[in-house]
C-alpha cells in the first residue's frame, strides 16, 4: 500500500493552490471555448489517458560504467506495486505495471493482485528476457536466443516466453512483449535470412501458445548490445514478424531504438495503416538508446508523434487498437521517481496538444498545399501552454495539482530510505 503520501496530503495541497490553478485554468478553459474548443471533452480524454509503467525503471538504471545508489529502491514487487500506487496517487495517470520476467516473477499471484488491487493498480504487459543468462537455465544466450542456430536454444527462448504468458495470465495481464537481442556483432557471424526465419518460427511457436485475449508486441532496435546486426532491427523487420506471426501480433516502437534523425512520426502513421501499431514505449534521446526522460531532448518530435496517433484513432476509429502505452526510462542521475513523474507529464502534455490540433483545417490546408498554413496550424497547437488543463485532469483523477511540488515538500526519497535503506536495490537490476 502506498502509505507514504496518503490522500488526505494531497488534497491538503490541492486546496492550497486551488486559487492559483483555478484562475490559470479558466483563463485558458476560456480561451479554448472561444476557439471552438469542448474543453470538457479535453479534460475528459486527459483523464483516460493512462501509461503503465515499467518494473524496472523504478530503480536507479545505470549504464555499463557504473550505477549509482539512490537509496530506498523497492527491494521486491510489493514495493515496485506501491512506488507505482505513489506515482498514481499524485499523477492520476498510470494505473498499471509492467513486469519483467525474471526479474518480477510473483511468489503468489493471489496475492500480488490483491496488493495491487487495494492501490488500484493492475498489470499491463509481460515482458521476456533472453538477453542475459539466467543460473537456473541449461543453455546460453550469448549467440542469441529465438534466433539461435541451435534449436535446444531456440526451444528453450520458446519455453521461457511461454512462462512468462503463465506468470502474466496469473495476474490478468494480456500482453506479452518480446524484445530481442539476438544479432552479430560482426559481418560473417550469422546468416541473416537464416536468423530471420528462426526468429518468424519461434515467435509463431510462441503465438500458437498464447491465450486468446492475449497480444504479442515485437520490439526492434537497430543496435546493442549487438553492434554489426540485430535480427529484428527496424519497424519493417518488426511489421514483416508481426504480419506473417498472426492477427494479434502487433509492432512496439520503442523511441529511443531508431537511428539519429529517423522520421519516427512517420513510422507510426504506417503502422497505424495497417493496423499495426499494438505498442508504444516512451523515453528521449539525443544520440541512441540514451532512456531518457520523455520530452527532455525532442518535445516537438514527441507532438509530432503524438499528432499522428491521434490523427490515425481519428481516421480508422474503432477499427484501431488503442496502443498498450509504457515509459521505457532509465535513470542514472534523478531520483526515479521524480524522473518518471517528468515522464508522465510530458507524454500527457504532448497528448492534450495534439488532441488541439485542428484536423479539418490542416486537411484543407494539405489538399491545397499551403505550407506556411499547415505548420502554422501544428505549432498553434504546440506552443499552446495546455498545463493548466492537465493540472485539471489531474485533480479530477484525485491526484495532486503539482506532485513533484507534492514529492519534495514531503521528502518522499527520504521516507523510501528510511523504510526500506540507503543500499536497497531494486531487483532484477
Ligand atoms: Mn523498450
């Protein structure tokens, strides 16, 4: 249970900047009615808008020089479930967890899901792990896993995918993702077309198992920890999988796994297309998989993404999927945290501002191709200050007006530290 913000706190502060937020947000609630605006509905679509965070990215990352200790990291996944339940609480926005399997596996799933249930949280999306080796298992993946050219292996990545459905069906979640590693880090070492079709036949091996109210997301990413080739290294390779894998095998586009400078909006407009987009794992980054915060380097891309999104749910309905949204963060200096509250801000913010994107009139500014009209009409919308509105939607969901205000006025890193001790360090990392 998260007990060290308790709801009463909250509402404490809420009432203390009610005045402030009231006159900041009927200026602008004003504002957006004049234009034409249902700002009721806006409030409405912010407050739906949810984002499951990850297990893992509740304690301090790191990165292959070092990590650093933060202190009060959850030391198992009771307290992962109650850093989650915190955020929640102040954020009002993320009402799910995603596990890693090993890292997470639950001792008694009865009891996880009522632990999670008391804070009003449930399970999103499992997540296989054939990256690393475990001591239990008999084979390695250092040559690659649903990939490897050795079927014991491959048979073995399989098993361990099915598992990982067992632990997420125990928990009700309906989501499996699969991200692998597999590639070479040298010309020569693999047979590309031989790697890819090991890869289709375990993942339909895999699909075949899967329960039927479950979906399977395939994750690409260009590079690392193989640096010459990975299997499944961009949206086509990942779209190829998904479409010949099955109907509810969908592509998951992680932001941080594309080259510098790809057209990622893009990318997410063609999947949409074909109906494919199942997944969505958030972060920012200037040069490679960098993990971080979502919004601090690239907002507009992440407008501009979010622009596309909510155009393609407009054009195809309900013909869409909504995708299973995640922060996929790590941190290395921030307290998590705090980190990941920065992280649902910004990915809400770039959401309000694209729902304010006029589509009509950029429709009609596209068929008659008047440029300077249609980038005017994105960045109206864009460089619109919408934070009033998500303090709004916040406060309607029982969260905090200002929860980072909220986290550091009562000293939440030191309460975690206090509980749980400077050296915890959360599993699996
Ligand atoms: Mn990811």
């Amino acid at each position: 249970m998260n007990t060290v913000i308790k709801r009463e706190q909250i509402q404490e502060h809420n009432n203390a900047y009610t005045k402030k937020h009231k006159v900041l947000y009927n200026q602008l609630s004003d504002r957006l009615t004049d234009e034409g605006y249902d700002v009721a509905k806006l409030v409405g679509d912010l407050q739906a808008f949810q984002i499951a965070i990850p297990s893992w990215a509740l304690g301090a990352g790191g990165t292959r020089f070092g990590r650093f200790q933060i202190g009060g990291e959850p030391r198992n996944l009771y307290e992962k479930i109650d850093d989650v339940a915190l955020l929640h609480a102040l954020s009002g926005s993320c009402n799910s967890i995603s596990l890693h399997i090993p890292w997470d596996i639950p001792d008694d799933a009865d009891a996880i899901i009522q632990h999670a249930a008391s804070n009003s949280i449930t399970f999103d999306s499992v997540n296989s792990n054939t990256f690393q080796d475990q001591k239990t298992q008999k084979h390695s993946y250092k040559f690659g896993s649903l990939a490897h050219t050795d079927k014991a292996v491959r048979d073995q990545a399989i098993e361990h995918n099915t598992q990982v459905v067992e632990y997420g069906k125990a928990l009700k979640a309906n989501v499996l993702t699969v991200w692998l590693a597999d590639g070479s880090n040298f010309p020569g070492q693999v047979n590309f077309r031989k790697s890819f079709e090991y890869t289709l036949d375990s993942l339909q091996q895999i699909y075949r198992r899967l329960p039927d109210d479950f979906i399977m997301l395939v994750e690409y990413k260009p590079y690392e920890p193989n640096f010459y080739s990975t299997v499944i290294q961009d949206w086509g390779s990942s779209l190829l999988l998904a479409m010949k894998t099955g109907e509810r095998c969908y592509s998951l586009v992680d932001l941080g796994h594309h080259l510098p400078n790809t057209n990622i909006e893009q990318i997410v407009s063609r999947l949409m297309t074909e109906g494919k987009l199942g997944g969505f794992h958030f972060n920012d980054s200037k040069y490679g998989d960098d993990d971080l915060t979502v919004g601090s380097i690239k907002p507009y891309q992440l407008f501009l993404i979010f622009h596309e999104l909510v155009e393609g749910m407009r054009y195809y309905k309900e013909n869409q999927r909504s995708p299973a949204w995640m922060i996929d963060a790590s941190h290395n200096v921030k307290d998590p945290l705090e980190d990941l509250l920065q992280s649902i801000e910004a990915i809400k913010l770039a959401y309000a501002q694209a729902l304010l994107v006029k589509h009509d009139d950029l429709e009609e500014a596209q068929e008659v191709n008047d440029v300077v009209k249609a980038q005017e009409i994105l960045q109206e919308a864009y460089r619109t200050d919408l934070r009033p509105l998500l303090a709004e939607a916040r406060m309607r969901n029982d969260g905090a007006l200002y929860p980072l205000q909220v986290y550091r006025e009562h000293n939440v890193r030191s309460t975690l530290i206090g509980n749980r001790g400077r050296t915890a360090v959360a599993t699996g990392l």
